[in-house]
C-alpha cells in the first residue's frame, strides 16, 4: 500500500511541477498539446515533469488495483483492464481521438 501511495503523491507533483514549469490549463485538450509538444522537445525540465506524470498515470492501475487484489484471483483482471486503461490513455493522449461521453 506505501508504494501505491508513493506512486501516487510522484504522480501529483511531478503533474504540478510541469504545470508550473509548462503553465498549461487543467483541460484535456491543452494537457495533450502539452503531453504532445513534452515528446518532441523532451529535453525541456518541463517536458521531463510532464512524461514522468504521464508514466506514473499510467502506473496507478497497476499498483492500486494489485495493492488490494495481489493474493486473490482478481489480479488477472486487474492486470487486464490496466493494459486497457494504458491503451486508451494512450490512444486518446497521442492519436487525437476524442473522448466520447
């Protein structure tokens, strides 16, 4: 449980440190130009913030659903809808498709 919310207090401080360095708004289509923009210019502080964020997100299914499911037979499941949840980050983050709702 302590690498989980390790995890999950690097995710929001590396988040607020691009946010601060980059100066991007909390909405989805500025954070993607950002994430868009932080892998072309991944030199940049700001740029290395942010695809740290990016990294860890896609890391907290992983550590929180297997924190409560490590010993019983439901971590096949959270190893799967984890893989779906980095697909469709990822998918919706870089290949510009919108989020249907």
């Amino acid at each position: 449980m302590i690498y989980s919310i390790l995890i999950t207090i690097l995710f929001i401080a590396f988040f607020q440190l691009a946010r601060m360095s980059i100066g991007f708004e909390l909405a989805y289509s500025s954070i993607t130009n950002s994430l868009r923009n932080a892998v072309v210019d991944w030199k940049n502080t700001g740029s290395m913030y942010l695809l740290s964020a990016y990294f860890l997100f896609m890391l907290l299914p992983f550590f929180w659903g297997l924190t409560f499911f490590l010993k019983s037979d439901a971590n096949v499941v959270v190893v799967i809808l984890a893989f779906s949840w980095i697909y469709n980050w990822t998918k919706y983050f870089f290949l510009n498709e919108k989020l249907e709702r």
